[in-house]
C-alpha cells in the first residue's frame, strides 16, 4: 500500500513502470468496476467486489448518479 500511495503522489497514478513494481492498479469506471484487492499474498483486481460485500444499494445510487449525469451533458439542461 506503502508503494501505491508513494507512486500517486508522484506522479498522480499508483501505477509505475519499475520491474519491482506491485502489481497494477486499474482505473475504476462504471464499464469496468475493478477495485484493488489488497489482500494477502498479492495485490490484484477484484471484479467482484460489489458483490462480495453486498453493495446492491451503493451501486443503484451509483448507476443513478452516472444516468443524471449523462442526461445533463447529452441535454445541456436542467432535470
């Protein structure tokens, strides 16, 4: 965790180049919901996160959120 934080304050991603380097941490979005699992022995992404913890309330709010948004881009105005 020490080397994902470092690597982010660096240089705003905790992603780096180095052979050394933990494992990578994909971007979150809606199309791709991958979480960083930091559990022993190895980082790795999770997709199943959301289900794994239950967040079927979290993830309405988040879908509604995502839907109002686009509306009001693609419409320029107000809901």
């Amino acid at each position: 965790m020490k080397q994902y934080w470092t690597q982010f304050a660096s240089v705003a991603t905790p992603n780096s180049l180095a052979t050394t380097a933990p494992p990578f941490w994909p971007p979150f979005s809606i199309g791709a919901p991958a979480v960083q699992s930091l559990a022993a022995p190895t980082p790795r992404p999770a997709l199943d996160f959301s289900a794994e913890h239950h967040c079927e309330f979290w993830q309405s709010i988040l879908l509604q959120g995502t839907t109002l948004a686009v509306l009001s881009s693609a419409g320029g105005g107000e809901l």
